[in-house]
C-alpha cells in the first residue's frame, strides 16, 4: 500500500539532534520495507525564526512564505541525508516530480507553494499518489472540540468524519493567534478525497509505526465513522 506521512518541523528537528532524526529515519525505514512511503516535512521554529526576522525587516507574506517553504525542504534535505539508498536523493519540488520519483522505497519533499502549509501539501499528495493512508504526525495530540491552548474544558476526538473535520477547523481556525491541528485547505482536501487520516502526537517517532498499525492516541478521520 502506499501511505503519505507528514512530519511537523516541530517534532522532526526539535533541539536539532541528529539521534533523533536518525529515528524518524528508522522507522520510515522499516515502513518502507512493506509499503511505499511519501513523507512531507514541515519547517517548525526554523522556520518561525525565519518568517519572523523576514517580516521584521519589511517582506510581505507571500514572501515570508517562500522563505517558509526553503526550510520545509532543508528539513527534508536533513532526512534524505539519514535514509540513505531507501530515499530518492533529491527534494522534489511538485507532485508530479515526487510521484516520479517513486520506483524509490521513500520520497521525502517539503513545501510547494505559498499560502498554505505542509499539512495541506501531504493532504494533496495522498489525493494524487492514491495512498490508503495519510498518516499526520503534529505536536499535539489530536483534535479537539476546541483551541485546548484557550479551552481547558476542550476534549479530543477519537473519531470524525471529514466534514466533520471541517467544521472544527473552519471554527478553530478563524480566530487569529489559534492553534489549528491541521490546516483549513488540508481539511478540505481530506473531504474532497476522503482518505482515511490519523491525526496523532508524533514526537516519539516510534508513534508513527503505532499508527499505521491503528494503534494511536490521535484522532481518526475517516468517512464510515464507526
Ligand atoms: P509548516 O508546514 O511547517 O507550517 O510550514 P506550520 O504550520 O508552521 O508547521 P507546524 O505544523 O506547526 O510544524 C512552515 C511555513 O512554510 C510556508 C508557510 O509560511 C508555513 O507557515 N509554507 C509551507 C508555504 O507557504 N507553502 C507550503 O506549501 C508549505
């Protein structure tokens, strides 16, 4: 089967420790020796730090954007590094390049275009790569009926349905300063396609093998919510 798996600059590169990437790799690896992996890597607070000091000094969004997307690609730059042979050695910069690049056990890429983030890049991807699953791995745990950063009584969701992912996002989402688990395009992707999504807290990387297994602590979406 082919799964897509998006790993949050946050936890892929947190305190920049190779052992830890090294991890991420493993794991992939060992996913990789029964399934084809697609991961999209995101740019955590490298990528803040950037967009940051950019805005600072004048550059619109679109722009800070661009800067955004450079790191999600250095982030995957770092992996493809720690995966060797399995991974495709370059960081394709369209869906179309990565799904060529697919005779590889893993094809590893980054951002795409502006006004979006990595979580809706791995949602387009796994449209197009037909994956059987998109695996989220965030720094939270999961989705909840509300920002629980703002909402001590917000209680995660085991299980959704897609629409009903849209709902919690478009609601999270509109108030600025909000920590949305996942983006408001991504959501909707899921919706138009439908794939069977696990949103889940992937700091450990061996989460990640957990969860393809349908062992998490995250939140399902899936269209036949049972
Ligand atoms: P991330 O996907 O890491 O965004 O992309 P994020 O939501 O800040 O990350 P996590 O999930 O909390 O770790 C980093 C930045 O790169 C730009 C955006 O500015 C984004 O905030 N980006 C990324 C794009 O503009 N387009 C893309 O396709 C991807």
């Amino acid at each position: 089967m082919t799964v897509v798996i998006s790993i949050g600059g946050s936890v892929l590169v947190k305190d920049f420790d190779y052992e830890r990437i090294g991890k991420y790799a493993e794991v992939i690896k060992q996913i990789a020796a029964h399934d084809n992996v697609f991961v999209v890597t995101g740019g955590g607070n490298v990528a803040r730090d950037y967009i940051s000091v950019a805005r600072k000094l004048g550059a619109n969004e679109v722009s800070c954007d661009f800067i955004g997307i450079e790191v999600t690609r250095l982030n995957a730059s770092i992996l493809i590094a720690a995966l060797g042979s399995t991974a495709y050695p370059e960081v394709p910069t369209n869906y179309r390049e990565a799904e060529n690049a697919s005779s590889f056990p893993v094809v590893v890429m980054g951002g795409v275009a502006p006004g979006q983030t990595t979580d809706a890049v791995s949602a387009v991807l796994a449209e197009y790569v037909h994956a059987k699953k998109l695996l989220i791995a965030t720094s939270v745990d999961g989705v909840y009926t509300a920002d629980p950063k703002r909402n001590p009584q917000a209680k995660k969701l085991p299980r959704l349905t897609p629409g009903e992912l849209v709902d919690i996002v478009m609601k999270i989402g509109i108030k600025a300063g909000s920590n949305s688990p996942i983006d408001a395009l991504a959501a909707k992707i899921i919706e138009r396609c439908g794939i069977h999504t696990i949103i889940f807290n992937g700091s450990n990387p061996e989460n990640i093998l957990e969860a393809i297994k349908g062992a998490h602590n995250g939140t399902e979406i899936n269209s036949q919510k049972t």
